[in-house]
C-alpha cells in the first residue's frame, strides 16, 4: 500500500504538474527572506551606532558568583563560546568617565539578570527567584561620572546565550522604541481600519464578509507581533507567564492561516477541526509550561503540530488540483510556501532565533493574506457578472426547446431545395426568441459549386464576399465564426466547403449563451445537411443522433472512445444484474446520448479551467434537463424515448441528493447503470480541467460512494467486472 502511494504521490509531483508549482512556491520564499534579510539590515543600520561591545565574561557554577579565572573577550570578532555544562555567566566591563547620562540596555533569553555598579546592585530581574522572566529587555539608567567604574552583569541562562548591549540616550528605561513593535501596531491599526470599512460594505454587500475576516486576521498578525515583540520593548511584564502569553498569538497565527487557507476547499470540516485540535494542544502546551524543559517541549511540540497541519493542507491543495477548483494552483502554491516557511520558522525557533522567526512569520502571513484578499476580490468583482450570468441562463434555459424544434424541424427537412430557406427561418426563429428586438437582421446563402458560389437565399446583403468567409473560415479551423454584429457559419460535404450561411445586423450583443445557441444550431445543422447532402440516402434518425452525440462529445475537447466506453460497459453491467440480451442492448445504444445535452451548454464553461462558479454549475448540471428536452421531441421512438430518460436522470444520487432528487429505485435502472460507467470512465479519463486517475482510484472513489451516488448492488457488479477485465489483461499480458 505504501509503495503505491509513494508511486502515485511521484507521479504527482514529477508529471502531475506540481513540481513547477513546488518552485513558484520556493522562490516566494526565496524572496520573503530576502525581504526579511533588507528589513533587518536597515533595522541594524538604526542601532549599530549605539551597540556596547568589548565585554569580559566567565562561564560560572553558582548564580551570582564572582570567577576568579581567566576572563574571556566578547566583542564583534570574538562571539561568546558556548559552555553546555554551566548556567550562569558573568560579564564585566570598565565603562570610561563621561559627562551625560545614558540608559544601558541589555537584551537576553528571557534570562534573570543582576547589575551592578562598582559592587553596588542597581537592577535585579528576579535573579535570585526565579529560572526564567517574561522579558528580553532590561535597562538601567547610569549617571554621569568624572571616574571610571566597574559594570558587572549577571545572568542565568534558562534557554541560551543571547547578550546585546546598547547605550541609548537619557530617558524612560522601562520602555524602548523598536521596529517591530510599532510595524505590530500599524498593522493593527490598518486591520481595524480595513474591518470599519469591510464591515459597513459588508451590510450591503454580504460577498464581502471575507474580506472583513481578512481584515480581521490582518489585526490579528499585527496584535501577535506587537505582543511577541513587547519581551523585547520593556520589563514591565516580567513574570514568568508573559513568555507563554506573548508567544502564543504568534505561534497560532499560522493555524489561523491554514483555516483562511482550507476555508477556500468545500469538503473541509475534519481538516478545520484536526487544525483546531492541534491549535489547543499546542495552547495548552505553552500555558502549563512551568520551567526551561517544559517550555522548550511545548515550544517543540507546537513547531510540528503546525508544521504537520501545513502539510496536511498542502496535500489537501494538492487533490484539489485534480478537480474543478477555482485557483487550486495559488492556493497549492501558497500552502506549499506555508509549510517551508513554518519549517524554517520552526528552525529559528529551536535554536531561538526569535527575531528571525517572527518577522518570517509576519512577512510570510502578510504575503498569504494578499493572496487570499485577491481571490475574495475577484471573486466579488465576479458577483455582478454571475447575477447576469443568472439571468441569462434562466432566459437561455427556455431557448433549449427552441434548439429541440430547430433540430427537429431541420431533421424533417428532407427536400434539397427547400434545405436552405428551412435553416434561415428556423435559425431566425431562434435568434428572435432569444432577443425580440432583432427583427431586421439580414442574411444571406452560397453554394459552392467548383471554385464559384452561387447565391440561393439573399434578404438584403449586397456583394457578401463568400471566398473570404472560407479563408477567415480555414484560417481560424472553424466552422462556426463569430465577429461583432454578425455570424456565418460554413457547411462541408465531404472535406470540401458546400455551403456558407451569413447573417448580420444581430442586436444586443452576442453573449455566450447566444454564441451557444448558435453553435447548438450549427451542430443541428451540419448533421442535417451531411444527411441529405452526403450520398442522398436518409439514414436512421437514431443513427443521425449518435452522430451529432459524437460532434458534442469533440467540440466539449472529449473523446469519442468515452462514448464507446460507456456503451459497452452498460451494455455489459445490464446482463449481469439481469437485465435480458435485447433490452441491455437497446440501453447501451441509448446510453451514447447521456450528454446529448451538453450541445446547449456554453464551452467558455465546459472548457473553464479551475472550480466552477455556483451559477456556471447550475448551468451545466442543466445538461441533463437539455438532453432531455432535446431528446423527448422523439419520444415517439423507442431508442431516443429511452435515451431521454437516462439523459434526465444520470446525475441523480443513490441517497437522494442529485439533480432531481430522486432516491434508490425511483431513479430509473438504465439511469443507475449508466451513472456509474459514466463516472468511472469520466474519473479515467483527462479533461481540460483535469488529468486522468489511475484505475485504482476510479475503483476505490466507486466503492467509496456506494449508496451515495450509486446503486450498491449495480455498482458492485461494475467494480467486480472491472477488476476481472483487469486481471485478464495482466494474465494475457504475461503470457
């Protein structure tokens, strides 16, 4: 089991597509670290001038003790040598006469500290009492002096060797200016900012209460970096807790990002609630930590638990790159920087590169919030355009009849000479139902005859250029051309141009679902005039059927072979759940027509690459009403009043929750049987919008959803003849 999924997670990566999204992913790292690296430089380049270097110091026994050995040199050359079996050092310095007060500043590890002043104590940071404090920062004001004096620092080192020193100018010791606080502060005070205006928007416009939990979370990082940063500002809260109290918000501010993250997956409630778990765990971690050890656990345990989350969710994002997921390759991307980022987060903070791991995780969290923020934009930009989309889908919904009676109509048409005057009034029709206000649209019709046309239909069209129509035509490999207030479309016979149709002066525009319409048409038409036009024996109307299946299933960037597929595979599962020879033969005929419907869905959506919106889904799940409609204008004919009916009703659920809600045996049994040869071949095979699975995951999804989406009993029949067909090829394979 193992060895396949380690195959199918390589074949992801390294064919899947995923490995140039795995280096989009590192090089925003590459360059969130970079901004980090310029940040903190000219951060440095502000408090170089006032650093204080040059110190003596002693690793010691006993806390507070005075060395008597050889005292070692600490400067910019020469760092502190680390002595894993002492906790205490002690640092000396001889400071020269001087004329000014200034403030003598100390940042450490959260370390006990005791100053002295020529043996004179004159700052103690519960030295005496306690492992460790609640803060980095600890100053002192020194006087001016004419003599020089003696400054002795004492230190435990609960966690590691962490010694700057800075001489700043007089003023209040308790509280000192630094960058990091005062960013945490403006980012709160733009995350409030942006939530008053998100939220009085947010009234009127309900799409944009993401926004405002952007916002939100915005506030959030610049509150968790104000307070990460407040150990290092001022030692007024030193009490043990602060450390748990002021890490917390930061260490949760990538669980909080992995929420915003996953929100954007529909199928997400258990990762959402493993997150939340591991974001308690971690909490209560921090707060019952009581000492050094417990701490550095805690501190350990909470860097895995999101750093697994981060994984998990980027394999999450990394599924969803299979389906039909609007921006799966941005939110792939920017789980996979999540996770590297919390792994090198992760790394600062164990070896207690503070200052590194919150700016990482601040600079990192702004980077995904701007993501997200652009997604939710565009998503409510889309809003207006998906309420037309809605009202054009309802008006176009009532055009499909007109496409079924165009078909009809033009299937009927038997006679050459009236062919052509039939498609002009029958497309018109169409096109004034769609839009009444075109009641002078002109047009006209060519027949090729040789390397001449010759004009047979002309209703107000002067000098129509039809050899340039052909080129436009060849140029562009299309039939159907659509251009500004006019369309034409272009009949072959036989590889060779026959025919070209021109209308123009259309009104109102021409939307997608009127170039649908069109096109819907077109498909009608060419099947009509092959009929007729071709050898001039009239074929089957079944027949004329299961080629213009064929010419959908093409122009949806489909193969035939699915049609193929499905046709054999129902015909085989119908005689093993007992359905006799000639009946199981006429459903898998009729199975062919399944997505008849789809000829009157727009291809701007069949072919959208990414998640569908909630509009476009309604649309092309009406495929099913389409076909239906289409085909039960035959209803008078045994094969296609069969082929409606699996038409209508093979997107229903086993469990009720399909198109028409249908439950169990109230779905038709050629409905069921075609459902699940369907799907499974749909599952195997590449799409626009996705690549193939494996068989074994079209198998495992299969099993997965019976009494779901599918019949148990007809899916175990399916499942059971896939896996025999399976094992006879292996068996003949290796013969």
């Amino acid at each position: 089991m193992k060895k396949i999924r380690l195959k199918k997670l390589n074949d992801k990566v390294t064919k899947g597509g995923v490995l140039p999204l795995l280096g989009v992913s590192l090089i925003i790292l590459l360059l969130t670290v970079a901004v980090y690296f310029v940040a903190h430089y000219v951060a440095n380049s502000y408090t170089d001038e006032n650093r204080f270097s040059n110190w003596n110091y002693l690793y010691t026994e006993k806390a507070g003790s005075v060395p008597d050995g050889e005292l070692r040199i600490y400067n910019a050359q020469n760092p502190i040598v680390s002595d894993g079996n002492k906790s205490n050092i002690y640092f000396t310095k001889t400071l020269e006469p001087s004329d000014k007060a200034s403030n003598f500043v100390l940042i450490t590890d959260f370390a006990p500290v005791k100053i002295r002043l020529n043996g004179k104590e004159i700052y103690n940071n519960q030295f005496d009492t306690a492992e460790y404090v609640g803060n980095c920062y600890n100053a002192v004001t020194l006087e001016p002096s004419t003599q020089e004096r003696q400054l002795e620092v004492m230190l435990k080192l609960p966690f590691s060797v962490r010694f700057e020193t800075y001489l700043n100018p007089p003023g209040d010791p308790t509280f000192t200016y630094m960058p990091g606080f005062t960013i945490g502060l403006i980012l709160m005070g733009l995350g409030l900012l942006a939530a008053i205006v998100f939220g009085i928007l947010s009234a009127v416009k309900k799409r944009l209460f993401r926004s405002l939990f952007v916002s939100g979370l915005l506030c959030y990082v610049g509150l968790a970096l104000a307070l990460y940063m407040l150990p290092e500002v001022t030692y007024t809260f030193n009490t043990p807790k602060w450390l748990s109290i002021t890490a917390l918000p930061v260490h949760l501010t990538f669980m909080a990002v992995l929420l915003c993250l996953n929100g954007l997956f529909k199928e997400s409630r258990k990762t959402v609630i493993a997150i939340l778990v591991a974001s308690v765990i971690s909490a209560i971690a921090l707060l019952v930590a009581f000492n050094p050890l417990t701490v550095k656990i805690a501190i350990l345990l909470m860097c895995l638990l999101t750093t697994a989350a981060a994984v998990f969710v980027s394999h999450t994002a990394m599924v969803q790159l299979d389906r039909r997921i609007q921006y799966a390759a941005p939110i792939f991307v920017m789980c996979v920087f999540c996770t590297m980022i919390m792994v090198l987060a992760a790394i600062f903070m164990i070896t207690r590169q503070r200052i590194l791991y919150i700016y990482n995780v601040t600079i990192s969290s702004i980077v995904i919030m701007c993501v997200l923020e652009y997604i939710y934009i565009r998503d409510f930009r889309q809003e207006k355009q998906n309420s037309d989309v809605r009202l054009q889908s309802t008006k176009y919904s009532k055009s499909v009849e007109g496409i079924s009676q165009f078909i009809r109509h033009m299937l009927d048409c038997r006679d050459k000479s009236k062919f052509y005057d039939t498609a002009v009034r029958e497309i018109l029709d169409l096109i004034v139902k769609y839009h009444p206000d075109n009641t002078d649209i002109r047009y006209c019709v060519a027949v090729k005859n040789g390397d001449a046309y010759t004009e047979v239909v002309n209703n107000g069209i002067e000098g129509c250029r039809y050899d340039l129509i052909e080129q436009n035509g060849r140029k562009n490999d299309k039939e159907c051309l659509f251009a500004g207030t006019y369309f034409e479309y272009i009949l072959k016979n036989n590889d060779q141009v026959g025919a070209v149709f021109h209308f123009e002066n259309i009104k109102d525009g021409m939307d997608v679902f009127f170039i649908s319409m069109i096109e819907a048409a077109y498909c009608g038409l060419v099947t009509t005039y092959e009929d007729i036009f071709t050898d001039g024996t009239h074929r089957d109307i079944n027949v004329i059927f299961a080629e213009l299946a064929e010419n959908t299933e093409i122009d949806n960037g489909c193969s035939v072979d699915h049609l193929i597929n499905i046709r054999n595979n129902s015909r085989e599962l119908c005689l093993r759940i007992g359905i006799d020879r000639e009946r199981a033969e006429h459903i898998s005929i009729a199975s062919e027509l399944h997505d008849l419907g789809k000829i009157a869905v727009p291809k701007d959506i069949i072919h959208k690459e990414g998640r569908l919106s909630e509009e476009e889904r309604v649309i092309i799940n009406s495929h099913t009403e389409f076909g239906y409609t289409i085909l039960s204008a035959y209803d008078d004919d045994p094969m296609l009043a069969t082929a409606a009916v699996i038409a209508r009703y093979h997107h229903e659920h086993y469990d009720g929750t399909g198109n028409n809600g249908l439950k169990g045996e109230e779905i038709p049994v050629e409905a069921r049987v075609v459902t699940v040869c369907d799907v499974y071949d749909a599952l195997i095979s590449e799409r626009t919008y996705k690549k193939p699975w494996s068989k074994e995951d079209a198998m495992r999804y299969l099993k997965d959803n019976e009494g779901k989406i599918f019949d148990p009993a007809i899916c175990e029949q399916f499942l059971a003849f896939v896996g025999e067909e399976e094992n006879g090829t292996k068996a003949v394979t290796a013969q």
